[in-house]
C-alpha cells in the first residue's frame, strides 16, 4: 500500500513538472517573439530550446525553478543570430539577443 502510494505520488509529481516545463516554454517562445517583434527581427523556427534548469532564489527568498531558452533570430533573411531568455518561476527576467547587422 505504501509503495503503491509513493509511486502515485511520484507521477503526479512528474505530471505536474511537466505541464510546468511546457507552460514555462511557451512563456520563453513568446518572450522571444516579442522581442524580436519589437526590433524588426525575424524569429525563426518558431520555437525556443531550453540549455539550463536549476534552482535559485527570488528577490524574496523563496526557492524557483530557474529556466534558460536559446532560440535564433534573423535580420537579414540570411544571417542567424543567437538570443537567451531567463525565466524565474513563471516571470522572465532577461531576453538577451547577440549583436546583429540590420541594413536599412
């Protein structure tokens, strides 16, 4: 009975982390679209890969999970150009996009 209830537990744990992980990707995906959006930037591949997961505190103090995304990004048509997005708990805190050519 205990083992059965401690593996119940375990999925639902699992479950839960991932529905987590998918809702923080999505989160990641628009923040990328966004900022790029806003530079007249082309995001491509319409998606974000995440590159770190650890746990860090907040300003308050309180434990989060702490997400890190790459996805590219284009201002030529030609060029691709990487970018990072830092989620701490379920609020970005940094879309960083290297440096970038634009021809006017």
């Amino acid at each position: 009975m205990t083992g059965d209830l401690l593996v119940l537990i375990l999925m639902i744990s699992g479950i839960a982390y991932w529905l987590d992980a998918i809702r923080c990707k999505e989160l990641a995906r628009e923040a990328g679209k966004v900022a790029c959006k806003r530079n007249e930037l082309l995001f491509l591949d319409d998606t974000v890969v995440i590159v770190k997961v650890r746990l860090r505190r907040d300003v308050s103090g309180n434990m989060k999970l702490y997400r890190k995304y790459k996805f590219e990004f284009t201002s030529d048509g030609i060029n691709r150009y990487n970018g990072t997005i830092s989620i701490l708990g379920k609020l970005v805190q940094k879309v960083n996009m290297d440096a970038y050519h634009f021809d006017a």
